[in-house]
C-alpha cells in the first residue's frame, strides 16, 4: 500500500535505489531499476541504459549511462542537468527533434525510424494524445521507444494513449505505460486495455502520479484530484484488478519513494 507523501517529505526525501529487477535474456540478465515517475536504469551486457533521467531526486547511485533516451521535452523527460551528471564521455543521446535545443549533439530519431546506438537497436514510435485538452500532446511532438538487449524487446511508451502505432506493436517482452494522464487519459481501465492489446509478458506502470511530479518541481503545486475520484494507489489497485487472469506480469516499481 503507498502512503501520500507530504509536502515536506517530498523535499526532505533522499532517493534509495532498489534492489534491481530481473528479466533473464540471452547473455544474462536485464537489470530494471524504476528511478523517479518515467526515469528508468536499465543495465545489460556491461552497459547502462538511462530513460528520461530527472535529477529532481538524487542520482549519486544510478549509474553512468552508455545510452540515454529522452521521449519528451518538459524537465521530467529532457533535464539537461540529469544528462551531463549521468552521460559518459561520447555516450549518445537519442531524443524527438524537440529536445535539439538544449542537446545540441544528441541524435534526433523521428517517429516511425530506427537507428542503432552503443550498438543497441532502438524504434522511435509516436507518442500523442487521442483526447483533446491541455496539457496537449500532439503527434509527432514526442517518442515512445522499443529496444532490443539479448534478444528481448522493451518498450517505454511514453506519455500517450493507446494510439494505433502502439497497439500494432508485436512480440513486447516488457513494457513500460503511462496511466493517469491528465485531463483524462490513459485512465486505469484503458491501461490495462493497451496492456492487454500489446501482450507484453511483463508490464510496469510509470508517470502516473502526477502530483508527486508536480510537487518535485515547485513544492507549492496544487494537487489535482484525479477524475475518477480515486487515489493514486487505488488507480494502481484498478489496473492490477484489470489485468487479473490475462496472463501478464505486472511488476509495481517503486517510482514515487516512501517516506
């Protein structure tokens, strides 16, 4: 069960890495550590792969990345602090032409294309909304990307509904989802949904408190009740209920810390 964290613990409070996840490929294992909200540590083959890395939380313990991927251009998907503190000399950032601004020497992968980076292959798919209202997410503005590491393929889908270039994916071994997009996107029910069109053989829910976020970013925020009336953790209970007897893993990373 999560606690609500007040605002006081959330700017007192020191991020500990968990022990890692664990997901058997060819060569070994892939190490899975949810960092904060849609960052990400991903470790495989004696290199690191670091999503959306945030530094609104301390990253003294994640690793220096070979490869970074950047979905989106708000600072809890493109923070150029988090890059220079995490990137190893020359590792490549590959991000949607949104973020060329502030990474001048990162690869900019357009939706639909393909590219292989740190010698890992990587598919940029869209990432966008299907529900008008702000705050809006239009097509072709952000990634959603698949990668392969020993044979697997992960995706991070970024910050979109269930569009059709997600849904036509094949063969997903773990996904990473959005669930509680404001205004009223990706709602617990369409979630699972999605999840259960894709078949993934192991799902995790990211960017789904949204005040958590807001509050690491002005502490002042105002909270936002969620439109279905429900708690964060009940969301969190309404997903794993839904996808109950499909046969898909779902694994509750510890995105938002405990006090």
């Amino acid at each position: 069960m999560r606690i609500q964290l007040t605002t006081a613990a959330v700017l007192t409070l020191a991020t500990t890495l968990s022990a890692a996840d664990r997901v058997p490929a060819n060569g070994g294992d892939i190490e899975i550590t949810p960092l904060v909200h849609a960052s990400v540590q991903l470790e495989f083959g004696g290199k690191v792969i670091q999503v959306d890395p945030w530094s609104a939380v301390d990253l003294s313990k994640a690793k220096p990345a070979d490869l970074i991927l950047i979905t989106d251009d708000p600072v809890h998907h493109l923070d150029v602090n988090a890059i220079k503190q995490l990137r190893k000399p020359g590792s490549p950032v590959v991000m949607p032409s949104s973020a060329k601004e502030r990474v001048p020497d990162g690869i900019v992968l357009p939706n639909g294309e393909h590219t292989t980076a740190a010698d890992i292959p990587i598919e940029a798919l869209p990432a966008y909304d299907l529900t008008p209202g702000e705050p809006a997410h239009p097509k072709g503005k952000a990634n959603g990307y698949v990668i392969t590491l020993g044979g697997k393929r992960i995706l991070f889908a970024g910050v979109t509904q269930c569009v059709p270039e997600l849904r036509a994916l094949k063969n997903i071994d773990v996904a990473f989802i959005p669930m509680n997009i404001p205004p009223d996107r990706m709602s617990p029910q369409e979630a699972a949904d999605c999840v259960k069109a894709l078949r993934p053989k192991i799902v995790y829910l990211s960017h789904y408190d949204q005040d958590y976020a807001a509050r690491l970013a002005n502490p002042r925020a105002t909270p936002r009740p969620l439109p279905s009336g429900l708690t964060v953790a009940q969301t969190v209970d309404a997903f794993r209920t839904a996808l109950k007897n499909s046969g898909i893993e779902f694994r509750d990373g510890m995105w938002y810390p405990m006090p």
